[in-house]
C-alpha cells in the first residue's frame, strides 16, 4: 500500500472526540475508558469505564458521557446516601438552620437514616427504599428497643431526606426525587390533658415552696412554653400596662463547629411566637413579690452575679438549665399528688380555662402565638380589648379559687 494510503487509512482509524479508549476483554465483551473530571483534591484525572456486546455501542456511551461532562450534568455516581447527607448538611445547611434543629437534623441523619439506607448509592435510592425505611422507622425505630417512632418523628425523617435529594436533583446528581412518592403514616391527634380544677389548685399551693413558682405560675396564666419562660427578661414585663413581650428563649444547643453544647438565649424560633400577652393582675404581682426576692440574691452574691437582666435565673445570674426546670416541675406534681401529667400541659391547661370561660379560638391563637401579630400595634383595638377581657377573666378565676378552694368541678 502506497504510503500516502496508509496515512489516510491511519486517519480513518483515529477515535472521534469523546470516543476515549475502546478496546476487547477476553470475556468478548468490549470497553472505554472517557475522562470526566479532575478530581477536585489531587487534581488526578477521573474516567468513566462503560461494556457492550460491539465497539459501536461502546463508542455510543462513551460520546454521551462526553456530552453529560461537557455540560456539567455528570457528578460521581458512586457517592452514597450517607456522604451526600454529610456534604449536604455541613456546606448547604449548616449556616441555614438554627443550632437546635441542626442539632436535631443530625441525630435523625445518625440514629435513623445512615443505619437503614445510609452505605445504599444514591444514584440507585427509589422510592420503594425510602418507603421501607418510613415503615421500619413506624414499627421498630425507636432507638431503646421499645417500638417504632412516633408520627412526628418520621415526618422529621421525610422532611430531612426530601430537602436533601432536592439539592441533589438541583445539582444534577440524581434526575428526580425519589422521597416524593414516598407515604407518611397517619399522625393520631395525642390528646394532651389540662389540669382539672381541683388539681390546679392542689398545683399552685405547691408553687410557693419552690424558688421557681412564680415561673411556673406564669408559664399556667400567661401560657408561655418553657424556653419562652426561662428567656424572660424585666424589660419584657410592662408593670403599668400588665403585660409580657414575648421574644427570646433558653435553649441547650450543640455547637455546629465544636459539637459542645452549651445554653443559649436566642430569638423564638418564629415571628409567630413573638407576641405580647396581658397577663392577670396576680400574675403582676407575684412577678414583683419574685423582683424584690431576686434583688436580696443580688446582694448576696455581689460581685459574682452575671447581671442578664433574666426574670428566671439562678442565684447568680445565669439562665436556667431547663433540665433542672422539669425536674422541679415534676417535683411539683409529685407533692401536688398530680399524675401523668406533662410541663406542655400548663399550656394546655391555660387554653381550657378560657374556653370555659368564652373565650373564642382567634383570641386563643393569639394568646398563644399561633398567628403573625407580633405588637399592640398590629392589633386592633376590639381584639386587643378581647385578649385583656381574657386576662381579666382569668384573674376573676384566680381571685374566685382564693375564696372557695373547695369549690366543686365545673
């Protein structure tokens, strides 16, 4: 063959662009190696190994590769479940979520995601996989052996995972998200009981032995939860006026970056929970009866006080471990003869006695932080004129207890 010939047939042979290697296995199989990427660490090339039963078909898969790296939408198919949660929660969530639920985020991620379907790749998650791992979760998850999570908590799951693979498909990873599918279990309302009236009073005669009463005596009339409590500062109790700014709360959170956990005050988590609650004149006063209290403290421990401006603090100063906080509340109970009965349900408790007394669910919401109304002024006068009668009401209740302890149910 002339030589010129040969260059040209040597031409013909040459691999197109995006072609990479192709070559026969003794298994009679064939093979292609394409480049698709540079590894971002040791900036050492990254290729893609592809089979077919003819070298067309080869050089077929190894031209889309071509393609998918070119226009970015190729990432490393062998990442699984667990480093894409990990990369997920430290580079895109992590200045995102607030400390407590970032908190919470990786103890699901850790005790009840990786376990099941974290070493699983993520290129191969199906619904069907995700699904499975809600009803493992629904009747076995619960971490002691005593059977599964509860509805809420496997919500949390869904709502991790969801969020997560939605980066995923936002990042060409995977092409949809298979957590979309996937079905929840029926969440049953779990009813949480108030207090009845007989043992409210039993409650409250126990408030006075406990440096904390006045705490737990505002939490049962103003309906406060316990962080928002335990954040209280004076210049959120407005003496003249009668009310309470609700703002901030006591939190015990891990540090993103150190992993230790510390106590917190911060802003609720909501602009729904900012609000300002008229509270009943009682509950004025026995916040004075615990100021003039708190200011004795104050001398005692002079220059060791950490002045934070808290209503409810220790003896010197610092926020209130609200572990410590449930334990005197359940002490409370205990000595009050109240059973099976729940901090969350002073919140409880407070709703009933003023639906008892009329009070409608709009003024409730509000009392309650269910809504955006966040100041006086984003109230107007006739609802704001309802949620003082709620507190009236509740002060006449308190007053009307005084005179007839023994007073029967109703």
């Amino acid at each position: 063959m002339p030589k010129s010939e040969e260059k040209e047939e040597k031409k013909k042979k040459r691999r197109a662009k995006g072609e990479g290697t192709v070559y026969k296995r003794k298994n009679g199989l064939y093979a292609g190696q394409a480049l698709i990427g540079y590894d971002p660490v040791t900036g050492k090339p990254k290729r893609k190994t592809v089979y077919g039963k003819t070298k067309p078909e080869v050089v077929q898969k190894l031209r889309k590769i071509s393609v998918l790296a070119a226009e970015g939408n190729l990432t490393d198919t062998s990442e699984t479940v667990e480093q894409w949660l990990d990369i997920w929660m430290n580079d895109f969530m992590i200045n995102k979520l607030r400390p407590t639920t970032y908190e919470s985020y990786n103890s699901f991620i850790r005790l009840h995601i990786n376990p099941y379907i974290g070493k699983m790749k993520l290129k191969n998650l199906t619904t069907h996989h995700i699904q499975k791992l809600y009803n493992h979760a629904s009747r076995e998850g619960r971490c002691d052996g005593k059977g599964g999570l509860a509805p809420r908590s496997v919500e949390r799951i869904h709502t991790i995972l969801h969020s997560s693979l939605e980066q995923a498909v936002a990042l060409r990873k995977i092409p949809h998200n298979p957590a979309g599918a996937a079905v929840l279990p029926v969440r049953e309302q779990k009813d949480i009981r108030p207090l009845t009236r007989e043992e409210q009073d039993r409650f409250e005669r126990e408030l006075d032995n406990f440096r904390l009463g006045t705490a737990f005596f505002v939490c049962l009339y103003g309906g406060l939860r316990r962080g928002e409590v335990l954040g209280l500062k004076w210049s959120d109790i407005d003496f003249e006026k009668k009310t309470i700014r609700v703002q901030r709360a006591v939190l015990r959170v891990k540090d993103k970056f150190t992993g230790k956990s510390e106590l917190r005050i911060e802003d609720v988590k909501t602009k729904k929970s900012r609000r300002i609650v008229p509270v009943p004149d009682i509950v004025i006063a026995r916040l004075k009866e615990h100021k003039a209290r708190q200011a004795a403290e104050i001398l005692r421990a002079g220059p060791m006080y950490q002045k934070n401006d808290l209503v409810f603090c220790t003896t010197l100063g610092t926020p209130i471990e609200p572990r410590n906080f449930n334990r005197d509340f359940y002490q409370i109970c205990k000595n009050a003869g109240i059973e099976n009965f729940n901090l969350h349900g002073l919140r409880h408790t407070y709703t009933t006695r003023l639906s008892e007394m009329g009070i409608n669910s709009k003024i409730l919401q509000e009392l309650l932080g269910h809504t955006d109304v966040r100041t006086t002024e984003g109230y107007n006068h006739v609802l704001w004129d309802m949620m003082v009668l709620a507190a009236d009401r509740l002060n006449d209740y308190i007053l009307e207890r005084k005179k007839n302890p023994s007073g029967t149910e109703g």
